[in-house]
C-alpha cells in the first residue's frame, strides 16, 4: 500500500470522513482484520486482529500483543475530517430563472476562494428510518458526478478583487446546484435526489451529514514527478501512512499491542464522541487490556506508562514565495523528510525525549527528519497529541509532512516524504 498510486486512489474514493473510514476498514478487513462492538464482550486472543468504528467517522485498528493483551501499547493517531463546506437542512434556495443553489455552512477552517469555479460534488451519510427509533439506518452516499460549482463574482461587478476580497460564508460560498423547470420542484431537491441514489423513498430519509468535495481527482506533478495534488491530504496522507504501516507488519510477531487511531473532528476542536477529546481511545486500551486473564486497573496502568504514541498530522513546509512565514532556524521543506513539531507552549506533545524517540526511529528507517517551530510572532494551530494526553498520560510526539496550501481545497505533499513517513512508522510498529 506505499506507492503514490496507492495514496492517489485512496484520496480519490475518499472525499469525505465517513467514506475515508469505510475505505480504511475495507483495507483492515481484506487483511483479515474483524470488526468489534462496543456494546458487546470482547474475546480477545494475543496475536488477534481487530477494528472498532465510531459513529462512521472514526476507527480504531489493533493487533493484540504476541505474549498477553495487558501489553504496552505503541499507538500511531491522525485524523479522518478535513475543512470544507456541509449542507443545511431545508438547503435549497431559489434564484432568478429557477436557478437553485444550497444553503451551506462552514466546517473547520478551509481557505475559502480556492473552492470557486471548481467542479464538486456531495457525499457522506444518510439516515433512514427504521423499526426501532433509536436505531436508524445508516447508509453512505456520494455522487460521482460534477454536480455542483460555486461561481465567482466577474471582476467586473469587482474590480478590487485582486486586492483582497473579503468574503461573507453566508453569501459568497453558496454552491449553484442547476436549473429546475417549476419553481415548486426546488424545495426537497436534495432529498429526491439522495433517495434516487439510494433506491429509497424520500419520505424515509429523516436526516443527513452531507459535504462537498472537489471531485478533481488527485495528480502527481513536478519535474520529475515529484508532488501529489489532492484535496484531504492533510490528514489522509498521514491515515493512510499509519494503515500502510500496519498492514506492512501485521505479521511481524510484537509483544507490543499496535494500535491505528483515526478520530474524527480535529478541525473543530475534538470536542466530540468520536473526536481525540473524548473517551474513546481510553475506553479501548482498557478493554484491551481487560482482556487478559487476571489483568486488573493496575496492569492498564502500568500498560500505559510503558507506551509510546505517535500524533501524525502534515506540517507547514516551507513556501518558496513566503519564506519569511517560517521559524528563521527551522525551514522543514517537502522532499526533506518527516517533521517533527515542536511549541514550547506545549501546542504539540512532542519533547525532548519524545522528539529524540523519532528522531531514532527515522535513522534506524533510513530516512531524513526535519523540525517544524512556530514563528515567535505568530500562533500556530493545535493537533491531536495534546488533546490526548490530556486523557491518557502518553509518551508521544507530534510529527507531519510537509505540505503546501494547507486546508485549501487542493494541498500538495512529496511523494517522497510519503514513503519515508510509512517506513518510519513501520519501523515504529516494529522496534
């Protein structure tokens, strides 16, 4: 799974959390990996393969130490969301000439002109009533058509848009979805068409988590080949780095307990049932460790003060427009190899200890590290590893790839570093 065409294809079918989620499971489950429960006991066996999903849009993936499940853990944890744009309720909204555009609303921080003039579409979950009102039917959607765009405003109308161009979510980022021949067919568009999709009734639909995406497929481009340009890499490059890494050594025999964490919600802060601020990953490392015959509070404990995580989400490479945007001693480039990221105002997990353990692991892999540190004069963002071990006491450090135009709706990333972070993490499930 560690050829650029690999990372392509996986990008390409997953243009939303929940889609990025089943395609990870589908990988997990042709491995031999079985899908648990949560409501119900789990049997688990040294060696034993498993998965766990969490409300669609988060997965959790373990292989039980060789020797005793009340093993420490080696974790690798990124996230399966991505800032963009979701559907409202009651979403269609009628203009001049029974032209129809959605209502939608920002998710997370996307930089919001690169969505314009580009061709999109709509994807993510549907649920449908069933017999027992607590347990809907969930379904996933997603349509393969360019169905939607958002028009910008001719320069005419603007003349000042070249020189900055403030924009209103509410207004300017309203994508047009086509022309209906009766202003009455406007109202429930989205609904008949997800139920035509879907072979349902749109009657049986009671709700939906639909996004757009930018249905350009993911290219690689460069002198040489070089970069890969896609939507979502930040951070389904770095999900789809740690699977490859566990499915590369899913048969190496470790006394360790190798788990893939992949929340979701880290744009918006993971304050949620499935994101990195909630209980989930504490919950699953006690029933692993539950697991073992005579194991006790204290043997989960001790399981944790042993273990070692590793927080994947992509970095800030260095722009060669902007090179001033960078700390003036640490210019992390694409191509240069993992980054490691460190804020002394603890912004990351990473320290000196934590940053020396990866530091480590890259020479044994045979690759380049490099540095990420904020410039002092600008506050950076925050990611999974702190929110984490705010939870669970972990070793850990926060790493990335260096990545251009992070959260536009197209990023770009070296295949290069691709491949140096899965060897890094395969030599992380491994050591």
């Amino acid at each position: 799974m560690n050829d650029y065409k690999d990372l392509a294809a996986f990008l390409d079918v997953s243009p939303v959390n929940f889609w990025a989620v089943k395609t990870v499971a589908d990988h997990l489950e042709s491995a031999g990996f079985t899908e648990l429960d949560m409501r119900e006991r789990w049997e688990l066996k040294p060696g034993g393969r498993h998965f766990v999903i969490k409300n669609g849009s988060a997965i959790f993936a373990f292989i039980v130490g060789a020797k005793t499940a009340a093993a420490p853990f080696k974790i690798i944890s990124a996230h399966s969301d991505s800032p963009g744009f979701r559907v409202k309720p009651n979403c269609e909204m009628l203009c001049d000439g029974n032209i129809v555009k959605l209502n939608t609303e920002v998710y997370g921080g996307p930089i919001l002109y690169t969505w314009f003039d580009r061709p999109l579409s709509l994807a993510g979950r549907v649920i449908l009533r069933s017999a027992n009102p607590l347990e809907p039917e969930s379904r996933l959607v997603k349509f393969d058509r360019h169905l939607l765009t958002i028009p910008h405003l001719a320069i005419h109308f603007n003349r000042a848009v070249n020189e900055g161009n403030p924009l209103s979510k509410q207004k300017d980022m309203l994508p047009v979805i086509g022309k209906v021949a009766d202003a009455s067919q406007a109202k429930g568009l989205v609904h008949r068409l997800v139920a035509e999709k879907l072979g349902v009734k749109p009657e049986d639909i009671l709700d939906y988590d639909l996004s757009l995406f930018d249905t350009t497929r993911a290219s690689v481009v460069g002198l040489n080949g070089d970069y890969i340009t896609s939507g979502r890499i930040d951070d389904l490059s770095m999900v789809h780095a740690a699977l490859s890494a566990l499915l590369d050594t899913r048969d190496y025999a470790d006394d360790s307990t190798r788990v893939m964490a992949i929340f979701d919600n880290e744009e918006t802060g993971s304050g949620t049932k499935q994101g990195a601020a909630s209980p989930m990953l504490d919950y699953i490392l006690r029933r692993i460790v539950a697991s073992a015959p005579g194991a006790t509070d204290e043997d989960y404990i001790r399981a944790v003060a042993s273990s070692f995580m590793i927080s994947a989400d992509d970095a800030h490479g260095v722009h060669p427009n902007y090179p001033e945007k960078q700390d003036p001693t640490n210019h992390p480039t694409l191509g240069g190899g993992p980054v490691i990221k460190i804020n002394a105002n603890c912004k990351y997990m990473t320290d000196a200890e934590s940053a020396a353990v990866f530091r480590t692991l890259c020479e044994k892999a045979g690759v380049p590290y490099q540095y990420f540190v904020n410039h002092s004069d600008v506050a950076g963002g925050s990611t999974l590893g702190n929110i984490l071990t705010s939870q669970i006491p972990l070793r850990g450090v926060d790493v990335g790839a260096a990545i251009w135009a992070m959260h536009s709706v197209r990023e770009t990333a070296s295949l290069a570093d691709h491949a140096s972070m899965i060897a890094a993490f395969s030599e992380f499930y491994k050591v």
